[in-house]
C-alpha cells in the first residue's frame, strides 16, 4: 500500500486514480499515524512552498516523512512535493524545506513565460529504474513557476528545456522526484508510475 499524504495542498483525487490505475493500492493518508503502515509514500502538492512546509509542521507530519525516507522505503515527491524534499526555496522570500536532499529551489529566468504550463519534453539520462522503456522526447505536463537546481547532478534522471535545462526530475536511492505531474501526463505518466512500481516491488 502507497500512502498519499493529504496536507491541504491540492487535489488528491487524480493522484489516487492514477496510482490505482497501475496497481499501486492507494491510500489517503489523513494522520500523522497512518504513515506507519505504509509500504510507500506520496508527497504531491500544488501551491506555495511556504504554504506546504507551513501544513507539513501543523499536520506533524514533518519528523515522520523524514524517518520514512531514512527507513530506506519508497518516496515519490511530485510538482511541489518534489521541490519541498530540498533545502531551500527562494518562492517569496526565503524558506526552509525538508532538507533530505542537498540544493535549492529558484524562480524561472524572467525571460520565459511564467508560470511553465503544459506539455514539455523529457531528456532522459537515466534510463532504467522510473524512466525505463521511455525514450528522449516523451511529453509530460508541467504547472511550475519555480524549478530545483540539485547541488549533486548525478540524482539528475531527466532535463526539461525551458529557457534552461533544468531538473524535471531526480532518483536517488530509495526517493524520486518529479517536477511534472504523472497523473496528467496520460500514457507517458501512468508508464513512469507502473516503472515506480515495479522498481520497488510495491
């Protein structure tokens, strides 16, 4: 069972359908408690940084998330919930994430549309584990205006163009981080959670 954590920042129900959708036996998770239970872990979210870390510290949620990832059990972050794992965003000031990976989160170059909207391309460095079977080009959706800029590029599984190259995504060891949003990325998405699967014998 994946547990996806319910903070108060977005919706929840496409997440569910789409893990459901490919097997992963998914759950809402509503209390601190619950994430004991679980096999896996989803941090989605849609909003502001400080919002979500705000949520994260009210919900008591923080010290448990970190544990889990310690545990060595799976972590998937994604869009906002792959931003919040790092240690800083710059997103209307200055404030602290949860630090499980070194680097930091920076507003997009003025000279790009902002907020990245839509379908963009993924140019894949890591072909196995999450990205296995998908090629260089595939199109996944994307609703961010800030982007993370890992201090370690070896975590690095793909780059999106966007006025920079940036880190659309990231795997290391027990975690992965997605900047898109696999529940509306259609086949290319649902194929990225059935390889998450996979991967960690959930």
């Amino acid at each position: 069972m994946i547990g996806i954590i319910d903070y108060g920042m977005g919706n929840l129900g496409s997440v569910y359908k789409a893990f459901e959708k490919v097997g992963l036996n998914p759950k809402i998770i509503k209390s601190k408690d619950e994430i004991d239970s679980c096999d896996g872990l989803c941090l989605p979210g849609v909003g502001a940084f400080k919002d979500a870390m705000d949520n994260l510290v009210s919900y008591g949620y923080i010290d448990k998330i970190i544990s889990f990832i310690k545990a060595k059990k799976p972590f998937v972050g994604i869009c906002l919930g792959y931003q919040l794992l790092f240690e800083k965003s710059y997103e209307f000031g200055e404030h602290k994430g949860l630090g499980v990976l070194k680097g930091e989160v920076k507003l997009f170059p003025t000279s790009v549309k902002i907020p990245h909207i839509g379908w963009n391309q993924l140019w894949i460095r890591k072909k196995e584990g999450v990205f296995k079977d998908l090629k260089d080009g595939d199109f996944v959706y994307f609703v961010h205006s800030y982007y993370v800029l890992p201090k370690d590029e070896s975590i690095v599984s793909t780059y999106t163009d966007y006025g920079i190259d940036f880190a659309s995504s990231i795997e290391f060891e027990n975690i992965v981080g997605l900047q898109f949003h696999p529940e509306k990325s259609q086949d290319i998405g649902l194929k990225i959670l059935y390889n998450f699967k996979k991967t960690y014998n959930l």
